[in-house]
C-alpha cells in the first residue's frame, strides 16, 4: 500500500524551519509493509490545503497529515479534510468536555478560539492526545469509490510521534496485509566512501529482495537491510545471509551489528576490559569527551582529561615538554603521542589519548597542510601514533578527526 | 510570485535521509520576493515525476526541479519534465563534448550511461556545472496558456547551491518584478519561551507588514524579520522600527543584532576585554569547549581547559580539595565555584568556568533531581554561582546548561 505524508504548516516554506516527523513516520510505515511514495509541505491557506489532499487522495491509499489541529484561525487542518472529502464536520462532546477539564486542571481561562479542536468530521474517530489539546483524527473512507484512509495528527514531535504510536499503528495492522519483515543495521567507521561502494555494491546488489540504503557521514557509514517476504523465517534468513556477506566484506571495519554508536562501543570495550580512558584534546577542542559523554553511564569507564588548546596547557595538563613543542611543532606526531602518554600518566587512565591537528581555515603550511590531525594511543606498554588529512572545513576536519580518534581506541580495544 | 520546489529521489522518502537544499533555495528565493507555497518530495518513478510536476504547473508559476540529473536509470527529471510539458529531448553537442572532456581530464572510463547527462530538454537552456557532471537547464515556457519558469538543478548540495546562485538567480532576478526587501536576525539567549512570546507577540504583531519568524533550540531564541516595500529605504525604515523595539524589550537576554552565534560573542568580548577564558567541564563532558573552539581564531582568547568528569580529576586538573566533594557532593555551588577557580588559577586565564550537574538520564535525588546543574564564573575579584533546572533527557539538559555557561560568560563580560 503506497502513502503520502503532508505536513502542514506555513513555517515550514521558511528557509528556518523543517518537517522532521515524517522520518520517524516513514519509518514505523516502512515497518508495516507501507511505502511511502510522496511528501508533501503546504502552508496554512484553505484552498492550498483541500487541493493538496485531493492530489493525494488521488494517488495514495493512505493519507497522513501533520499539523495545523491548534486552536488558533491559521490551523485548518480539520476544515479542509472536511472540504477535500465533502464531509461535514461535528462539534464533540467528549472531546469539548475534555477541553474545558484540561483548562480548569491548568487554571488557566479558555479562549472561545479553543473550542475548534472539538470539531471532528463526521464519520471520523477522534484519537486520544495525553501531550496536548488538540485530539486526532481517523477516517476509514472512500474518495472516487477507493478505500482511502486518513489520519489526522498533530504537528509538535512530541504529541505527534506517540499519537501515531498509540493510536494510528494499531489501527493500520488492523488494515494493512499482513507482511513480514526483517531488518538489520551495520556500521563501520573510516572506510573510504569510493572503496565502501566498490566492496559492498557487487554483494547488496545480487540481493535484490532486500532493500539496502546506505548513509555516510563524516566517517560513518550505516547500511540499513530490509526485506520483506510471505513469512518471518524467509526474511530474517535473506538478511542474515547478505549481512554476514557484508560484515565480511566490511571485516575490522564495521563496528556494530545492532545500530550502536561508534562511542558506545568504546565504551563498551572499555568496560569488557575494565579499562578507563583520558583524552587530551586540542583540535578538536573537546569532541571527543563530548561524544564520549553524551552517553550515559559513560563515567564508570571514562576519566575526563583536558583540552589543551593553548601551548601552556599541553605543558601543564599532559606533560608535554616545552622543548618538544618548540622542536617538532604543536602539530606533530611527537607531540601527540606525549600529550597521549602525558594525560594517562596524570590521570592513571589504562588509556591516554592524544589528538593534535590543524583544523583550519587559516594555519597551514605546505608541510603542515589545513586538515592534517596526528592521533597517539597509549597504554601502560606503548605509544601507537598516526596522522592524517581530512579534506573540508573547520567542523568537518573536526567530526572526522573525531571519528578517526574513536575509531583508534576501538581498534586498540578489540 | 509563487513557486513549488520538488526535490527528486526515493532515499529521501526513507527515513534516513532528508532534502536541506530546499531551505537554501527558499532563503534565496524570499530575497527576490518569491514565496514558496509548497515542497514535494517524490521517488525516482517516471510516472510519478510526471504527475507531480504537473500538479506543481497548474499551481505555481515557478517550478525547481533537484535531482535525478546524473547518469542512471534512476535519474529520470529531464524524461519526466519533458513529458510533462509534451516536449522532446535532443542531445546536446556542446555538453557532450564537455562530458567526454571531463572524463578525459580524470582519465575515467566512460561509460555509455553518462550520455544521458547530455540530453536536453529542447527550448530549454543548458545551465553550467562546475562542480559535477550534470549539467542543469532552465526553461521559460508555457503550460496551458500560462508563463512557466522551470528550473532542473542537480541534487548534490555542492553542485546544487552553486548552479543555483550563478545560473538561476541571475535569470529570475530579470524576469520577477523587482522588490525591495530588508531583514534583520535578532538573537536572545536564556529567555523562557512562554516569556518571549509573550514580550514580543504584542510588539511584533502590531506591524503587520513585516513577516516575523521566531526559532527556539534549547535556550536559544532567533528572530528573523522580513519585510517588502515599494522602495528599499521604507522596507529598512520599518524594521529598524520594529527591530529597535525587539531589542529595548529583549535587554539583557538580546547577545546579537547580526546574526552571530552565541560563542562568537562569548570570544568577542574576550578579544575586547583582552581577556582569556579556561573551563572546567563535568556534565557538560567538552560541549562548551566544543563549541568555542568551533569558531575560527579561537585559540586567541581560549586557552583550554579540563574535562572533569571523576571526582580525582576535579581535584588534580582543577584543584577541588577532596574533602569538599566529600562534604558537599560533586554536584554543588561550592564545588562548581572551586573548579572555576582552581582552572583559573592553573591555566593563568582571566577568567574560569566551572559546570558541574547531573544530566540524567539517572543519578538524580530528592534534592538534587536529574537536570540540576551548578555553575560558576571566576575572575581576580570574585567567583559568581548559579544553579538551573533543565527539563528533558540528557542531550537535552547538556544542550541548555551549555548554553547557560556561554551566556554568563557573556554576561560577565558585558
């Protein structure tokens, strides 16, 4: 069954503001055995609204909108469905009571402008918003003598994703063909993107029963396998087969089997190894610890460290002679490996870190080109070095030297 | 005027991968006064290319057409336009030529697809890509009587920006009746959201001429005010007005009038002061001197800091006594001020930061629930504490105390 989405809302034909939810929907109806086949954004006018869901209605079995269910004049949503469909709409008397309940728990007063988000269209079911005020909707329909089904929910992510959750997901099964589905996630990290597509490419494509994307980013890249057959057992088999193939093909480069993050899976090495890990970050300015850190529980494995942006604090936080830094330069592999050696020892880190690089725009030199980083791993044993060159701006030298850095301590982990 | 954007290809109807050209072309297109009065994302099926643009046709006056330019089967935006205006294609000499050239140039085979980037639409022009091979047209056409402009640009946003700002801005700009727009960006840290409306909504609604968009993220506030005038001096005249009034309301919360982030005022006004900055970082894991070293030219004014994040490291990075952790708890006001202190004095720095919470998602109390965080601001004269509770989980809670760090840095400084 094929669907559209429309979001609704003026704000969104700004250069400012974008449709998210329709990632997180097209992805619960993809699950489903729906494809999305169009998305559409149109903005708060009646007459732009009712044309863009008869276009829809004309194409797709399924139609959801988001947005535009508030109380306020430019929310008409409800209206225009009503319009696109020749339905009336019919004021609720649950859903008002629940309104005026919902106004006196919050002391506040209510607007006569409120009352709108009763207006249900008649033969619609109202679906339950816990997040906000405005209900969604339901509609089990014909248009032109198609079954057509129309679900009406809420802009805001956060009324928006459980609604659909709750109410629409159990109501779409019920629709839906049953169809089985089996889906897995492989992740890696600095394989180059050229040689990633000429490895995987002449695998993924003689599965052409499985829907393979591929998203890469600064380092990442993240393969996503579908597959959709008449039983549970024939999917999952086509998917484990082509992703073990792929896992081969990717070897010390994949990272996760199951969607983890890069940094979890540091983590989760450290704690395998009941290792700890300190960083001294310079160009990259605290990346590190902050993706480190973004996950949680992450200080049972990790220490902290410094970042050593200036001269002096490479000196003072991870013992790295000043002799040194006037000898070979800030930005060497001297210096990295003994601000890596330096933070271990200062903080009795099983793991020390060292990242040191010029991440530009201004600072380079022929020898010393913007985007070269060095990288040092230490332990209690030895200091392992590298250095690359990331081609691309400030914040892009900067997310893959960060990635890089992860990468190393995974490597030395495993 | 009103235009449709369409952006072609079926990942972006995965739940992976999102358009962002489109918020591009929309900022540049409202310069030139034309609105865009919807967005549709459609897959890589001819026939579904056509019908979408021909939807697009018979309700906007200007259509821009991203993707499916290059040399696959899937890259059917030439074939569909075609169709959908009843025109033929002719391959092109000249882009052939430069085709087989470009080829030549990388000593890349040439494979029998790539041909197809030579076809083109006929009346059409061909408009020049440098950063790629697919070259994009333009077309000034009817359809049903009506004048249509018609833009093919490719779908990579490095070849499509470009394209787009050399070869179709200059045309559109002769052929869309000349406006007169002015704009200003104001930019608010810190001020609740339930505050700002209700501060600005009475003062920016009362000038009814200018389109006024408000962008919040996680105590960040951005108002863009847009306004269209007959005459280039009445257009700035209004929003000086209006902006005058934004910013004597915003006060103290208003840290820029030009667009800047919030850490390139934080580093200005260090440059101004001739002072420096050291932080110490416990929740926040590196988030705040992430971001300072995100800007250009940092190194100037920041000298670094440390990543704080077990209890030993406050006391040996940051000179915390250990018997205040004990006494007080790692997350307190006393112990937040100590590491704004202690990094001061150990970096030499003019002034020092300390950040020390509980981001969650558990680790909270009673007393001190998930969300609370402690900071501290330290120069010569004295040490200045404050505490915050944040809502939401904990990207969300380090997103805010972040930004809660950077503004009383900036607040210091003022």
């Amino acid at each position: 069954m094929k669907c559209e989405i429309i979001a609704v809302g003026s704000e969104m034909l700004t250069p400012f503001r974008q449709d998210t939810n329709s990632l997180y929907i097209t992805g619960k109806l993809n699950e489903l055995g729906v494809t999305v086949a169009y998305k559409t954004i149109v903005g708060d006018r009646r007459k732009d609204l009712v044309n863009v869901i008869q276009t829809a209605l004309s194409r797709v079995d399924i139609v959801v909108l988001m947005g535009g269910l508030g109380p306020t004049e430019d929310d008409l949503t409800r209206e225009a469905t009503a319009d696109a469909l020749s339905l009336r709409l019919r004021r609720d008397g649950a859903v008002l009571a629940s309104i005026h309940a919902r106004a006196a728990a919050w002391r506040m007063p209510m607007p006569e402008n409120n009352l709108k988000q009763a207006d249900v269209i008649e033969t619609a079911t109202v679906l339950l918003n816990p997040n906000g005020s405005a209900p969604g909707q339901w509609l089990d329909t014909t248009y032109n003598n198609y079954r057509k089904l129309i679900m009406l929910v809420p802009g805001p992510p956060n009324e928006c994703k459980p609604m659909f959750d709750a109410e629409c997901l159990p109501r779409l099964r019920e629709v839906v063909p049953r169809r089985h589905i089996a889906k897995r996630t492989l992740k890696a990290a600095m394989i180059p993107e050229s040689q990633a597509d000429k490895l995987l490419a002449p695998i993924y494509t003689t599965y052409t029963d499985i829907d393979t994307t591929i998203l890469a980013h600064a380092g990442d890249i993240q393969l996503t396998l579908l597959c959709t057959k008449a039983d549970q057992e024939t999917a999952e088999q086509r998917v484990e087969e082509l992703a073990g193939k792929l896992e081969e093909a990717l070897d010390d480069w994949l990272y996760s089997s199951e969607g983890e993050t890069l940094e979890q899976i540091v983590l989760y090495y450290l704690g395998l190894r009941q290792a700890t890990l300190a960083v001294a970050e310079s160009c990259t300015g605290g990346m590190v610890a902050q993706r480190i850190t973004g996950v949680p529980g992450s200080s049972r494995s990790f220490l902290g460290g410094a970042i050593v942006y200036s001269d002096p604090l490479k000196t003072s936080f991870a013992n790295v002679p000043p002799e040194m830094i006037a000898k070979y330069g800030a930005v060497s592999a001297e210096v990295a490996a003994a601000m890596a050696e330096g933070i271990r020892r200062r903080t009795g880190a099983t793991l020390g870190l060292g990242v040191t690089g010029i991440a530009g725009p201004t600072g380079g030199t022929d020898q010393k080109p913007v985007g070269l980083v060095y990288f040092a791993v230490a332990d209690a044993q030895k200091t392992d070095t590298y250095d690359r060159t990331f081609r691309g701006d400030r914040d892009r030298v900067r997310q893959w030297a960060t990635q890089q850095a992860l990468d190393l301590i995974r490597k030395k982990l495993m």
